[in-house]
C-alpha cells in the first residue's frame, strides 16, 4: 500500500514534468507543513526565486485556513512588487482543497492570475 507522503511525491513528479515556469509565466509553488504553509514564485529557466511568503512571517495566532488566506495575499503583494501578475499554480501534489484552495483564492483576490 503506497502511503499519503509516497503518493504526493509520485503526483508531485508527474506535474512537474508538464510544468515549468518561465519569466513571463513563473510558477507558484506552495509547501504546505503540519504547522505552516509556504509559497514562493520561481523562475525554473533561471532557477530564482522572484518572490516568496510564508506564515511564519504572521505575528498573530489563527486558524490554519485564515493563515493560508493571508500568507495567499501576502505573496500576492510581493509578486506585484516584483512586477508578476500572471503564474502557473504548482500545487505540489496536494489536493486543491482547504489550506491550498484559501491560499490560491486569496492570491488571486490579491491580482494574481492563474
């Protein structure tokens, strides 16, 4: 039986190998922890990172999902400092369901388009 880590690596090397970023268009990559959630904007032809956030930047307590709404405007606002507005969303083999699904809603509500 393949177990929940092993399955997301398997889906994380499949979506990988059919998206990459580029300067127009980089990709948006979230790693989502037991206790936090981190996003960043990546370049995969240069192999930089433009732009990044995480939830260890939010002083405050609150639930994970409230945490991921912010740090998905907070990266919002970073990327429009960096002059991105367009990304390809990498969820990493997560499923595009709470804590994943707040943050790509927020960024978006925050300009990014994907």
């Amino acid at each position: 039986m393949i177990k929940k880590i092993q399955r997301r690596i398997k889906i994380k090397a499949h979506i990988r190998s059919k998206i990459a970023g580029t300067a127009e268009r980089p990709r948006l990559s979230v790693f989502r922890s037991n206790k936090q959630i981190y996003v960043q904007i990546i370049d995969d032809k240069s192999g930089k990172t433009l732009a990044a956030a995480s939830s260890l930047a939010i002083a405050e307590k609150m639930a994970k999902k409230e945490q991921a709404a912010k740090v998905g405007e907070l990266i919002a606002k970073n990327a429009q400092a960096a002059g991105v507005t367009d990304v390809i969303f990498d969820r990493n083999g997560y499923l595009y369901h709470g804590r994943v699904k707040e943050l790509a809603e927020a960024a978006r509500k925050g300009g990014l388009k994907f």
